[in-house]
C-alpha cells in the first residue's frame, strides 16, 4: 500500500486533505475565553435553552428574549447537551462545523467543471487563508453558518438551471434556504433568490417564468421559519414583534453606520493576505485601461460561461444588497468570498505563470514575515530570553502597547503544542525558502499559502488566546460569585439602548440576572458599570442605599468600563 504523502494527498485526495487543512485551521477554537459580548451573548440563549428546557423563546439576560432566529442556538446547545453545559468550545463548534463544510462544497462544485481543478484548489486554499472566513468561522456568532446556507442554496439553485433548465423542482433549495431565515431573518432567502434572478435574466429566461418558479421556492422555504414564528406568536405576541423589527427592520436600522464604499474597503481587509499580492501585482504588471462601450460590455458579459457568469453576479448583487442599507458590517460580504475567491485563484495562477517575480516578491515578503514572528515566538513564548518589553519597547502607541502586555501576562505555563506550532512553522519556512532558491513558482506559492496558514495557527494557538484570556471577564464573575455566592440574587439594567448589558459576565454567573428596573427588590446585589452608575445613581439614590463590594481592576470588553458590585437596600 502507498504512503499517505503530502503529495498524494493533493495530487489523488484533493478532497480530503482540504478538508483536514480547514479542519485544522479551526482546531484551536476550544482555547480562550469569552472577551467580547457577541459571543457569550449567543451563548447564553443556547445555555438558556439547557437550563430552562425553553427551546422557542428562552430568557438569557435579565428578561431579554433572544431577538434572532434559534437555529444557531440550537446547534450550539445539541453539541452541549453530552456534558450538560455551554462552552467557547460548543459555542464555536457550528461556525467551524460550517466552514469545513462550505470549503468541501465549494471544491466540489468548481472542481468538477470546466475549470481546472488546480484552479478549485487553490481557491480553497484562498479561502482558507483569507482573514474575515477564518476569524468568523472561529467565533461564536451565526455569520459563518448564515454564509454556508445561502453559497450551498446558491450551488443548488445554479445546478437545477445547468443540469434541468428549471424543470421538476429542487427539493433541497427550499430546506436550505429556510435553515438561512431559521439562522440570521429574511436575508437568508431574499439575497439568494435575488441573485438567481439576476442570472436567469442574463441567461435570457422569460421574466415570468423566473417570478413563477422563484415565488414558490420562496414560499416554500418560508415554512421552516413559520413553524417557529408561529410557536413565538403563541407565547407571547410582543416579543414576535420586536423579533420581527430586529430582523427585518436591522437591514435598515441605525447602528453600524457607514458608507457607500465601507464594504470595498471591509473586502480588502477581509481577503488579507491576499489582496496584499494583488498590490504587489501593481509593481510587475502593466495595467492598460480602456473604457467598453456599454454595449460591447454587455455583449462580453452575456457571451461568458456559465461558472463564470453565475460568480459575477453573485458578487455584484452582493455588494449592491448591502452597500444601499446604511448600516453595514464587514460579515455581510461574507457570501460573495468564494465567488471572489474564484476570480483571485484564477489571476494568482496567471501572475504565477506569466509574471514570475510577483510571486518571488510576495514569497521572500512572506517568508520574512514568518521568521519575524518565529523569532518572537522563540525568544519570548518558548525560551523566554527577551521580555516583550525589551522586544517591543520602540512602540509607541499606548492601545498597542497594552495588547501586548495583555497577551504575555496571560502565558503562565509552557506548553508542548508552543513547540509543536513553533517546528511546523519553522519546517515550513525552510520549504518556502528551499523553493525560493529552486525558482519554482508554482510551489513557491503553494509554500507561500502554507507559511500564511502556518502563521494563522500560531495566532491562533499562541497569541489570541492569551489576549482573550487576559481581556476576559471570567476570573471576575469568578470574584463575584466567590463573593455574592450561587444562590443570591443579582441585579442589573436590561435597556441597552440607555446602559451596556455585560453578557460576557451574564454567561459567566450562569444566566441569573434579574432586571433592577421591573424587580425593583427590597435588597440584593447589583452589578453595573461605573460610566452607567453616574447615569443611573441620581435616579434612585432616594430610594435606594448602595454599598460598592467590588470591582473589576480595569476597564473591559465586555461593557467598555469597570464593572462594579453593590449591594443594595431599599430605604
């Protein structure tokens, strides 16, 4: 029997060794606490669903229902249930779950085509490199799993028109896509329906029969989400209208405001480092510009394939449903990064073919790059010779400084998987440069991609998780359950329009916040932090007296503020 190598696996199991390189990429999710609201917000609703048995519409914070859909929540909570309690490691699990899956799926349906299968393969690679999928497909939020959902009802979707020109009916499309209103709101069915719409109009098919078929997808993919609609309404009508307006009213609603170009800007950021070599493109390829006809345009467009053709438009529509709304955030892109990816794969193997010294260039930068950070990981993580001050002491940014002073007092103890990332990195080095020598440009770039992974798993498995343990607010709900105890009841403010709700702390003392506001309790605890107690004091200092117990040594993610404890007694 052959050996499994490195090279059999790409060149016969191209497959599965994508599938172990995204599953490795995201194999550190279990390291680090919770240090930002996002995900312990997330991950009290699924611990809320354990606890309290409510798997439709449970209490998480104080009495603040979850105002997205559960199907996130649900996932997390069935992956807790073997040991009885919510983790950062099961919270993160169904975003990882989600990428590994997208990243099989996209292999498989542009590997299979007309394109080269190198092509596929190193799109993959792309993606799995690139800076937005890797960071939320290791965080506890519905993002990933929302962008897995719409690409797989989108494969399907360009499938049934390939292979039946829309005739029978794809049964799958309206599951999928009703698990995408089941994990983010409407969204899930809109963008994917209107941009198969899009297509089929370049394609030529008649208006009416693109409204007749995609009206009854939409309506059938709606019936997942109705059940759970329907069962809210049941419960309690008021929240099913504030669920209601978060979810479709958030495409509109004020928050995260930006402009028109904020997502041109969030796409360079997020295909870091490879929107890095198409700079780096700029110095070894002459770029001549010259402006179609409108007409001639459109006659390229519509004479492209298929693969090609359906790519661009999922990317042009994307960009276009969420550049209009005002408020934007860097995921809502997120759908569009494989067909991106696509077009990126195809013009690095250009450049590697026909312009040689970009990848030269972008290798030796990357290669230097890696010894920096192999260098740092020596000398201060592993033999500890330097101390990060006196590494780190020309920097004079205050913000910086103090990440880094967060990160290296969160190293308490050595570990052996520091050496092990440490070796891998540095093996990987020693490739890339041997292929530097050799000037071989297709293997410099495929070692380039490997250094860049090799470097996420160090950040990944060294550096984040000290700097999420450090930001944490764990060791002080730690502090205050040691001191308040596990059956005394805490008091806080549930009006996050007025005050920070603290769900990094809410997750940590297990979901038993009641709301200060509608108890109004004879006496108690109370938690809040500083800049809202100057807000709120004068609104009850008659009627209350407030003893401050603790507080937390320094401001944290989790409020932005310090986060203090009283105890309270009603006068």
């Amino acid at each position: 029997m052959r050996t499994p190598t490195l090279q059999y696996l790409y060149l016969q199991k191209p497959l599965l060794s994508l599938l172990l390189i995204a599953a490795l990429s995201v194999c550190w999710i279990f390291k680090g606490e919770f240090y930002t609201p996002e995900e312990p917000k997330e991950a009290s609703v699924a611990a809320a669903m354990i606890e309290k048995g409510d798997w439709i519409l449970p209490q998480s914070y104080a009495d603040e229902v979850s105002h997205t859909p559960p199907f996130s929540h649900w996932l997390t909570a069935v992956f807790s249930l073997p040991q009885g309690e919510v983790t950062p490691l099961t919270s993160r699990l169904p975003s990882a779950i989600a990428f590994v899956c997208l990243v099989g799926f996209c292999f498989l349906f542009y590997g299979g085509r007309t394109i080269r299968e190198q092509d596929a393969f190193l799109m993959v690679l792309i993606m799995i490199t690139c800076f937005e999928l890797h960071r939320a497909a290791m965080t506890a939020q519905a993002d990933m799993l929302l962008t897995t959902w719409i690409v797989l009802g989108l494969f399907s979707l360009f499938r049934w028109e390939e292979m039946k020109g829309l005739k029978s009916f794809p049964c799958e499309v309206p599951v999928l896509l009703g698990c995408a209103v089941l994990t983010k709101g409407l969204e899930g069915v809109i963008l994917p329906l209107l941009i198969f719409a899009a297509y089929l109009f370049l394609l030529k098919y008649n208006w009416k029969k693109i409204a007749g078929k995609l009206s009854l997808i939409f309506v059938l993919s709606l019936i997942l989400p109705a059940i759970w609609y329907l069962l809210v309404y049941q419960r309690d009508q008021e929240a099913l209208s504030l669920i209601w307006r978060e979810n479709f009213g958030s495409f509109w609603k004020s928050g995260h405001e930006h402009s028109f170009w904020y997502h041109f800007q969030t796409a360079i950021i997020g295909f870091i480092p490879w929107s890095i070599f198409l700079f780096f493109t700029l110095f070894g390829f002459r770029y001549h510009f010259r402006i179609l006809p409108a007409k001639m345009l459109w006659k390229k467009i519509l004479k492209m394939e298929k693969i090609k053709l359906f790519s661009l438009v999922s990317i042009l529509v994307v960009f276009v449903f969420y550049c209009i709304p005002s408020c934007k955030k860097s995921v809502h892109l997120m759908p569009a990064y494989p067909f991106i990816a696509y077009y990126i794969a195809q013009f690095i193997l250009y450049a590697t073919e026909y312009k040689k010294n970009v990848t030269k260039a972008f290798g030796f930068f990357t290669g230097i790059l890696g010894v920096l950070i192999a260098v740092v990981v020596l000398l201060t993580v592993i033999t500890h010779l330097v101390k990060p001050e006196q590494l780190f002491g020309f920097i004079a940014c205050e913000h910086l400084s103090a990440i880094i002073g967060t990160v290296w007092s969160s190293f308490t103890s050595f570990e052996i998987a520091y050496l092990f990332l440490f070796c891998s990195l540095v093996l990987l080095l020693i490739i890339l440069f041997n292929h530097l020598r050799k000037k071989n440009n297709i293997k410099i770039l495929y070692s380039t991609i490997f250094v860049y992974w090799g470097m996420f798993l160090i950040v990944d498995g060294i550096f984040l998780p000290a700097y999420k343990n450090g930001e944490s607010v764990k060791p002080f709900a730690e502090t205050v359950e040691s001191y308040v105890g596990e059956k005394e009841k805490i008091y806080v403010l549930d009006n996050p329009e007025k005050y920070k709700n603290m769900y990094g702390m809410n997750f940590y003392l297990h979901n038993r916040f009641l709301n200060f506001e509608k108890e109004l309790p004879e006496a108690g605890f109370f938690l809040i932090g500083n800049k809202d107690f100057e807000k709120f004091y004068p609104l009850y200092e008659s009627d209350y007296t407030f003893q401050l117990e603790v507080e937390s040594p320094k401001e944290n993610n989790d409020a932005g503020q310090i986060i203090q404890l009283y105890s309270i007694r009603k006068n």
